[in-house]
C-alpha cells in the first residue's frame, strides 16, 4: 500500500533550486535512507513530506488517517519542560494519556543515556535534547516515522539500540544519517538527492554503491557514443552535398539534437589537498593526567606520547569525558594533576563538537580568510582561499554570500575548512561525522590517510574509525583509557577475545579469500571492431552497405513519424495501437543498430580518406 507520494515537486532556498520536477512515493514496510551532499535539501525534503513546509510547486498526497512521527534535526521544546516531560508523547497524538507512556519513556531515555529526568531541559546540550526527542519520536504511534539524523550524538551503544529498534518496527521509515554501518543495516531503499533530482535503489547503502557506479558508467558511455556520433555528423554536415537533399532533414534534425543535448554532470566532490607545516622531535606527552569533576573521575593517571604519524580513535559512552581530554591537550582545560608537553613545532587544529560561534552576517570568503589567504601545498605552489572553498564546493556565487543562509551541514564543512587552512601538524577532530553528507566523509578519509601528522579523533561513528585510525583507547570503568591496536572492528574482536579469555571458553574463526583470477574477455560479436587490425580498404558489403546505409537510416525515421500520427488518429483502437507500438519497438531497435553500423563506416571511410561525395 502507497502511504505518500510526492509529485513534481520543486523547491528553492534562497537563490538554490533545491528539488527541480522530484517526484517520491513510500510504501508500507519501506525503510528509506535519504542522502545527499550537505545543502542539497534533506531535511527540506523530510519537513515537506512530514507537511512541515509547504513546497514552491507540486503535490504531497498522503494515505487517510496517517499518523507520521518527526524528528527534526534541531528540536525546540518549552523552557518550562524538564526531561522527562519533554520524552513524552504530546496529547493530541495519541487517544490516551501522555503519563501512560511514562515508564517507557524513562526506559529509553536511561538506554541513552538521561538520567537525570528532573533536570530542566535548557540545562541539558544540544546532544541530549535530541536524544529526549528521538524517545518522544519513537514513543508516539505513527505509521511512518520520519527522522533527521538520529545517530548524531548517539555513542556506540546506543546506537545500536537505535539500530535494534529500527530494524524491528513495523512503522515504515523515511531516515537521514551519515552512518554508513547504520544505513547498511536498517534501510532496504536509498534514495539520493543529485542536482535536484531523486534517484531511488531498491537495496542498502552497499547495494546503492555498487549500482550507482553502474549507473554512472551508462551515462557516461551514453554521453561516448553521443559524442562520436556528433563528431562524425559534423563532418557529414560538412562535406555539403547530400546533406542539403530534402530526404535528408531528419538527417539534419538528429543532428541538431545531438548537438543540444546537456552532457550528464558529474557528482561534485570534495577534493582536499593534504597540507601541514613541519612537526618537530617533540609532539604531544602526557604524564599522568587526572580530571574530576566532583566525585566523578573521568580520566585517572593517563600517560601517552604521541608518535609523529598516529592514528588514534577514542572511544566510550557519552559523558565520559572523551572531549574533556582532547580540551585538555588543547589547552583550554586544565587536569587536576599531570602535565601536558606540547612540542615548539606542534601546531593543533581543533575540530570540536560544536562549531564555534560563526557570525551569521559574515561572507563566506572573509571567514575563510580570516584563517588564511593561501596555503602552501608540498611542492610549492600555492593554494587561496577562494580555490580551497571550490574544492569545498562552495562555488563563486556561495562564497560571497552571507553565511546565515548556509545549510547546517554547510556551516559544518565551511568550520572543517577553516580550520585545514591553519595548516595545522596535529588534528584533532572531535565527532567530526557529525553533519557532515557521506561525500565530504569520504574525501576527509582520503585526506587523513596522506596528512603528514598526527590524527586523533573522537567518534561513534565505526565505518570511519575502520576507515582511519589505526590505535584505539576505550574509556573503561574508573576513567581507565585502554588502549587496543588497530580499528573499531578490530577493537571489538579484541574485546570479545579478552572477554573469552575470562569465561574459559574458546571460539574459532576461519576466513576465505575470493580467487583473484582475472575472468577472460569476450568478445562483443555486435560491435564491429573489435578484433580487428587496421584496414586498407573496406569489403563489397562495407561498401555497398556505405553507400545505401544513409537512404536506409532516412526511410525509418521517416517511417517512425508516420507511425506516431497514426498512433495518435488510433488513440481508441487498442488493436491497431498494439500493432503499430510492435513496429516502432522493432524499427527503433533497427534505427540502433544502422546508426552504430553508420557511425563505424564513417569513422572507417575517415580513415581511409573516403570522400562519399
């Protein structure tokens, strides 16, 4: 059963057309992950079929009685609320009480860690008023739920109680996340947002990989042929002759077709020169680090040197005190015992959690200049401001506009910049998947793997520490750091290792590798070259077939409009239209297969200085 459907929708913010004719429907049962680059109109899309925001054209038509749960990407709730209240269901979306929902409610928010259900919520971080409105979210009945970035500041734990909950509800899901694990686990349609377009596959997040690349291939196979085709048109049209002959419009008219047709667009990205400046002998020492805050010890006796090209993710739950440490190294708090040496030649960037406090009527550009006019690349030349914020895209026309009409995801790759731009020897990124669209991910994963320093990043997300860091130090009982070689996935196999170790039992595991035989090449029998060596002249059929092919191209197209006026005089006669769409699918699959044999006998007649005229 359909439960939307969005039709020929359009859509702008500010001067950006974000949707142009999109259409998008959603079944029951359908789980949905929407993605895109930052700024491309996710949540846009998301308040438009939760009927938050009303589009500039098209129609949203919903099933009878549906009730949708929302979760926006910054919810807002009375200052009057304490967290509990603000967990549960509101009145008018559910027949009963909102108190009979309380012990659920304390439930989910003591597995997200909120324990404190009396605290007010203007007391409470962005991070956690988001977790309370995921509870209400998830709390309310709905027969589709739709959520913007429910993983953002949800630690490893809780969002695989997220992902548990997900995978298991019956109500039909339309998601925005970054979280290439979660998205592959939960959802069974993508659909990605591409230069105002939606393009929808019926498969997971690797599933959508591999037929994105496919379906990039065809395109740009397609846009190959297209233009041999019109590189040997122009100089059909330029040997004169037959080409003024009246049979030889249509000739003419695909021609001009050829020519005006918009080549496909590749998918921007971001490209990110890795630059730093020279790090010396000494890094970054700890010794024996202690921080409390009142009886609590988040980091007890902590003592770790930093090697010049470390790789370090830092794990554990929300609150233990993985951002007090990386402020510590920053300098910006101070331990309760234990020295922090920072080497002379050590220069940090500090990517935080929260981006700091951007001036909204500031221009893009002058931000970005504020950290440096240019960047010295490893060999010398020079990089400015304006050519780095292309390469973040942000094009000419962004980087002179003001910066409160950024998406937030845009705000978050402009800081990331900011900040490359110092130059620094020593990053620390702390949550740095958070609003960050799954291409900037990438590129920021390639960036790290060739930056010339040391990396230590604070995360949840799992796809990117295995993508990045090579050490792990967990966060343990006691405010312990534990320190365990390699990535996430190997941390966890670690783990289960010394947990097996304890309880005396023993597991096996065995892998198996794929052969690496490279598969033999065909040999396409429809395309006429392949195989063949460099000719001298063509054959009797080549050349006969050269000399009436054009007549014949000509007297099927001519036949195919003639077709499609009877087509529309028997618009009530289903046998005869039958018959004649039997026809044109035929005489178009043999139109094909004349224009590629056309084009290989013009290419060879090129070659062999044939002049047809």
């Amino acid at each position: 059963m359909n439960l939307i459907t969005a039709e020929h929708l359009t859509h702008s913010y500010t001067e950006r057309k974000l949707f142009d004719d999109a259409s998008f429907s959603l079944n029951e049962q359908e789980k949905v992950g929407i993605i895109g680059i930052n700024g491309t109109g996710k949540s846009t899309l998301l308040k438009i079929l939760a009927g938050r925001e009303e589009p500039d054209e098209g129609t949203v038509i919903m099933g009878r009685n549906l009730r949708i749960g929302y979760l926006p990407q910054n919810p807002v709730f009375p200052e009057s609320f304490d967290a509990l209240t603000a967990a549960l269901p509101l009145a008018d979306d559910i027949s009963g009480s909102p108190m009979d929902y309380e012990a659920d409610a304390k439930s989910m928010l003591t597995k997200l860690g909120i324990t404190q259900l009396n605290q007010n919520i203007t007391e409470l971080s962005g991070g956690q008023r988001k977790r309370i409105a995921l509870v209400r979210t998830l709390l309310t009945p709905a027969d589709i739920l739709i959520l913007d970035e429910p993983t953002n500041h949800l630690d490893s734990a809780m969002a695989e109680w997220l992902e548990t909950f997900l995978k298991h509800t019956k109500s039909a899901l339309i998601m925005i996340t970054h979280d290439r694990y979660f998205l592959d686990s939960v959802v069974n349609r993508i659909v990605e947002i591409d230069k105002g377009k939606l393009y929808s596959y019926s498969c997971n997040y690797l599933g959508y990989l591999e037929r994105k690349a496919q379906r990039e291939e065809i395109e740009m196979a397609t846009e190959r042929k297209r233009q041999s085709l019109l590189r040997v048109e122009i100089a059909w049209m330029q040997r004169g002759a037959r080409a003024r002959s009246t049979k030889q419009k249509a000739h003419i008219a695909r021609y001009e077709a050829l020519r005006d047709t918009a080549a496909p667009v590749r998918d921007s990205s971001v490209e990110m020169t890795s630059v730093s400046s020279r790090l010396g002998k000494t890094t970054v020492e700890l010794e024996h680090i202690t921080k409390s805050y009142g009886d609590r010890t988040l980091i007890r006796d902590f003592s770790y040197i930093f090697l010049r090209d470390d790789r370090i993710g830092i794990i554990g739950p929300n609150g233990c005190g993985k951002s007090t440490l990386m402020k510590i190294i920053d300098g910006s708090v101070q331990p309760d015992s234990g020295t922090v040496t920072i080497g002379q030649t050590v220069k940090i960037g500090y990517f935080s959690q929260e981006n700091e406090a951007l001036d909204d009527n500031m221009r893009v550009i002058d931000y970005v200049r504020s950290g440096a006019e240019y960047i010295r690349q490893p060999d010398g030349s020079l990089i400015t401001a304006s050519a780095m914020l292309e390469r973040f895209l942000f094009p000419g026309d962004m980087q002179y506009a003001l910066i409160k009409k950024l998406s937030g995801g845009e705000k978050r790759r402009l800081y990331l910049l900011r900040i490359l731009m110092e130059a620094p020897n020593v990053l620390f990124l702390d949550e740095p998947t958070n609003d960050l669209d799954i291409a900037t991910l990438t590129i920021l994963e390639d960036y790290l793997d060739h930056f010339d320093g040391i990396v230590a990043v604070v995360s949840h997300d799992r796809y990117f520490l295995d993508r990045v860091v090579r050490r792990i130090f967990s966060y343990e009982e006691g405010g312990r750091l534990v320190q365990y070689e390699g990535g996430y996935t190997d941390y966890l196999h670690a783990r289960e290792a010394r947990n097996t170790d304890v309880t005396g039992h023993t597991t096996t595991s065995g892998t198996s590798s794929p052969s690496d035989a490279e598969p033999a090449k065909t040999v396409n029998r429809n395309n006429w070259k392949d195989g063949q060596t460099k000719k001298k002249k063509m054959t009797y059929q080549e050349q006969k077939d050269f000399e009436t092919i054009e007549d014949d191209i000509a007297a099927i197209e001519g036949r195919l409009e003639e077709i499609d006026t009877e087509m529309g005089q028997a618009a009530s006669d289903f046998v005869k239209l039958g018959k004649l769409s039997e026809e044109k699918e035929s005489l178009s699959r043999e139109l094909e297969q004349k224009m590629d044999r056309w084009m290989y006998l013009e290419e060879l007649a090129q070659e062999l200085g044939i002049d047809k005229n």
